[in-house]
C-alpha cells in the first residue's frame, strides 16, 4: 500500500509539472534592478532557471536562501557569461559557512555596461563613461525537521557615470521535503526592495522537484512578478553516481562523515547533463563533478534580436 501511494504521489507530480507549460512569455526586463532577474549558477540556468527547489548548494543563496540548510562544508562559487554582446557584462561569486546554528552565505553580483557613448541635449559628444550594477547580501539558512527556511538582506550599488545610488531589500524562502522522491519550494525575491528613487518588483516563485530514478531530477517553477505569471521547467541526469555522497538525487545520496582530503579533490568522477525552457527560450548544459570540485556550463538561447545567446561557465569548490 505504501509502494501504490508512492507512485501514485509521484504521477501526480510528474503530471503537474507536464500541465505547468510556459504559455507566456516575457519581454524585455526594464524594471529597477532587472540584472538580478538574470540568474547565476550554469546548473539552475541549464535547468530553466527552475530553481527554487533543486538548488543545493551555494548558489541557493540566490535562488532559495532556504537551499543553504542543506551544505554541508564550506563552499565557494562563482561564475561568469562569457558570450555578453554590447560591452555588457555578468558574474558573481559567493560563499557559504555551515555552523550548528544554521548556514551562512555572502553573494556578490555584479552586471554593467562598459564604454558609453555620452551625448549632451544638442548631441555633442561628452564622452565615454560605464555602467556598472551591484548587489552584496548576507544569507542565513536552519532547518527543522523536513522544513528548511532561509532569508537574504540584500545591499544595492549603483554607479552610473560620476553618479552613485544605493538601496536596501530582501528575499526569504522555504522548503519542504515531503518524501525521498518529492520536494517542493517557495520563494519571494526581493519582498521589499528599492532603491533611492524606484521599488524593486517582487517575484514569487512555487516550485516543485522530483527524483524519479537514479540521477534523475525533473523540476518546475511556477513564477509571478508584476502580476504576470510564467513558467519554468527543467531536467537533469547525472552518470552512475559509485560512492560520491554529493549526489543531486535523494535516491543516491550516501551519509559519509568524514570529509575529504585535498588528495582527493579530483576522485569520484560525474558527469550530468540538463536541459530547460523558460520564457520562451532553451537552454542546455552539462558539468562534470568531483568530490571536491564541480564546473558548470550552459547555452542558452536568448529570444530577443539585439542580445546574444549566452554561454556561461560557473564553479563550486568544497573543503
């Protein structure tokens, strides 16, 4: 009977995540702040950018702060888009501290636009000048029982030629392990962000995460900002998993306590491969992991004219 409830637990989930099709896309992101909605992590962008349940490690901090209860040793991520066209630019790095009293985490992003032509009201030229957008915040994530939760205060910077702007918000999440083969998240990004002048639009995320079989994760994220809601969906599969205990699928994951040595960074050897959609657009990755390390790329297509296809390459070290 169990088995039967079981199965019948994980069609339905499965089903929701087939229903949840994205039937509208985006445009342009114009809104205060739009750099933030860019996303960062090859892995979650590979998967859709459906993040908010399946992220693990330090890159929840973005996605779900709540993600952050799950680390188990010291990680240190970051990650830049290589393929960036106008003289724009994308990366971010972060670590994360696990404690007895919960997990913390410091996030760096930063997005700009270098070499600006400047023109006064009569279209004289009036020289070059930069761009540049950052956001620093400090995460804290517990957990109690199958509840993980998290929060994320988050400090904005803004320069823009000889100008400067700051501002203040926050994000907070939570998510619930409701058995070995399903998960489910909720996240509110930027709950109350602004700037000087302009409010930060406020995202609500509902997603779901499922783990079928060995190695296999199937997510959704159900998104609104701006009353407009979308959807985003993602897969991954990694290679047999041997003894590695960092494994994404609960079904594979191993207790082992003690950790590993820098001999053995490069031991236990994985390779996974994604695919997602999200507003409109396809994205596809792969990575390879080892005990101690793992690098991440994706492509994914960008379905406005005048931007690039991004190609994205993000690392995590452990110790």
């Amino acid at each position: 009977m169990k088995r039967n409830n079981t199965l019948k637990t994980l069609a339905l989930a499965a089903l929701m995540i087939i229903m949840m099709t994205p039937l509208m896309a985006k445009t342009i992101n114009n809104s205060t702040a739009s750099y933030l909605r860019l996303g960062i992590g090859a892995r979650e962008i590979a998967m859709g950018e459906a993040g908010s349940t399946i992220s693990r490690d330090v890159a929840s901090a973005y996605w779900n702060p709540a993600g952050l209860a799950k680390i188990k040793d010291v990680e240190v991520g970051a990650m830049y888009n290589i393929s960036m066209n106008l003289d724009r630019s994308h990366q971010y790095a972060a670590i994360a501290v696990p404690f007895r009293f919960g997990t913390m985490a410091f996030n760096w992003i930063n997005a700009g636009v270098n070499d600006i032509e400047g023109y006064d009201d009569t279209g004289t030229p009036t020289g070059i000048f930069d761009d540049s957008q950052h956001s620093f915040s400090l995460s804290y994530a517990n957990r109690w029982k199958k509840l993980s939760f998290g929060v994320t205060p988050k400090f904005f910077l803004s320069t823009l030629d000889d100008e400067t702007e700051t501002g203040m918000g926050v994000d907070i999440g939570a998510r619930y392990d409701i058995n070995q083969y399903l998960e489910a998240g909720l996240m509110v990004r930027d709950l109350y962000s602004k700037t000087a002048e302009d409010k930060v639009p406020m995202e609500a995320s509902f997603g779901l995460a499922v783990y079928p079989l060995i190695g296999v994760t199937l997510a959704a994220d159900l998104k609104w900002e701006e009353e407009t809601p979308y959807v985003a969906v993602g897969a991954e599969y990694w290679t047999s998993i041997g003894k590695d205990p960092e494994a994404d699928s609960k079904l594979n994951v191993i207790s082992v306590k003690e950790r590993s040595t820098w001999g053995e960074m490069f031991s236990y050897a994985q390779t996974g491969v994604r695919l997602g959609f999200n507003d409109g657009r396809l994205s596809a990755g792969t990575g390879i992991r080892f005990r101690n390390f793992q690098i991440d790329y994706v492509f994914r297509l960008n379905n406005h004219e005048i931007m690039s296809d991004d190609h994205i390459v993000s690392m995590i070290l452990r110790f």
